[in-house]
C-alpha cells in the first residue's frame, strides 16, 4: 500500500493562469487537505491569490476564476510561509504532480533570497502515474477516476483547488486500499490494542439488534460488488463473513 501507515499526507492541488509558468502564469489557487494515519482530518489551507497578470480566457473556462475576483487577494511572498509550514515533512499527494510542483517550485524560485523548493520539504506522490499502472489503457483524469470508484463528484462544475484536493483525497484512498483499518481508532492501535480497548460492563442491558430490510441488504450487496470490482478482491466484510 502506498504510503506509510503512520504518515503525515497532504492532498494538493492548483489553480493557475495558463499552462507553462515559464511564459509567465502563476498560481491563483492552492487547495490542500490533510491525511494522517490515511485519514482525512480538519486541517485545511486553503487560498485565492493575486497573479499581477492577466489570466488565460482557456484557463477562466476550466476553474471559472477571475482577475476582477482575485484583485484583492494575496500575492504569493504574501503566504509562503504559511503555505510551506502547512507542507513540510509531508507526503504530498498530487495528480500530474509535475504540473504543480513545477509551478510552486517556478514562484518560489521568483522570490529573493528564497532557497527553499518543495523537494527540500515534502516527498510527493503522483497519483497520475500511480493510476496509469493501475489501470493501463484506460483514462485516468479526476473525474474518470471518480466514476470508477463510485465517487460522487456532480458538485464539480468547474475545477477548484480545495474541492479537487478533496475529491482527489477520496480517489486515493480507495485506489490505494482505502482506510489503513476499520478496527483502529483516532490514536491507532499499534499491536497494544488489548490495553486500549474498553470492555462493556457484564450487567449492562441487553443490546437492542435492529435487522436490516431487504431494500438496505440489496444495497449493501451491490455496494460491495463495486468494491470488489475495484479493487480486484475481496473486502474488510468478506473477510468478516468468513472468519
């Protein structure tokens, strides 16, 4: 499974003005959510930025971002720090990850006296190139990857850093195996899960089982035949059943 267990993993992605950032564009959005222990948890950055230029009327069509929107809000020099605090010592997960990294890298690269890059901060994974193994031959874009683990994405009109970094966050955890552990909890169990769990006290009231109905159960069915299709094998509950 790709990614340690115990790692720190940001989920990143950006909006920009234009496609080469040697010809001039810049970023205009950074999105990130983060994930421990593969959980998603609170910790977001998020944030809109002012590029001093012009944005590509393609680019406008793809995330919907405006000059007259951004005008007011930061530049880059204005957040980096906060920006590569919130990324250090992460494993970034990002999809086409060249296209971004190389952005940040060319802006952090415009800032004087500035020697940091995301490589000296952050290991990255591309989970374009993860998906193309993963699935040779077949399509690997976001909203491809979407439809092919049953994530709903119709939310997604237009391209948003923060909302693409949440969808992409979904599409990795299920390409690469879902959560760590359905039986660990916010802390993990790490092998002493004897000492941590809490037993129930032997007279408490009898446990009030509620059976699912047959429309629940069908539902049940069909959601873990897309799982096994996915993922080529069987699931946590097969497993379960068959113990």
């Amino acid at each position: 499974m790709p990614g340690s267990k115990n790692l720190r993993q940001v989920v990143l992605d950006t909006e920009t003005t234009g496609i080469n950032p040697k010809e001039g564009h810049k970023i205009i959005e950074i999105g990130c959510v983060e994930l421990i222990k593969r959980r998603l948890t609170n910790n977001r950055f998020h944030v809109y930025l002012n590029p001093e230029r012009e944005i590509d009327a393609g680019a406008i069509e793809v995330h919907g971002l405006t000059n007259q929107f951004l005008q007011d809000k930061p530049k880059f020099k204005d957040i980096v720090d906060d920006f590569l605090a919130f990324i250090e010592g992460a494993e970034l997960i990002i999809h086409n990850a060249p296209f971004d990294v190389g952005f940040i890298n060319h802006e952090l690269g415009q800032l004087k006296n500035e020697t940091r890059s995301v490589d000296t901060l952050s290991t990255v994974f591309d989970s374009l190139t993860y998906a193309r193994k993963k699935h040779p031959g077949a399509r690997n874009s976001l909203d491809a990857l979407c439809k092919r683990y049953s994530i709903d994405n119709s939310h997604r009109e237009l391209h948003g850093a923060l909302l693409d970094a949440e969808i992409l966050a979904d599409v990795y955890l299920l390409m690469t195996g879902g959560q760590a552990s359905l039986l660990d909890d916010e802390n993990g169990m790490n092998g002493n899960a004897e000492a941590q769990i809490v037993r129930l006290s032997s007279d408490r009231p009898p446990l009030k089982i509620m059976a699912c109905n047959d429309d629940e159960l069908q539902a049940h069915h069909s959601r873990m035949a897309q799982i096994r299709k996915a993922f080529g094998g069987e699931t946590v509950w097969d497993k379960l059943d068959a113990s």
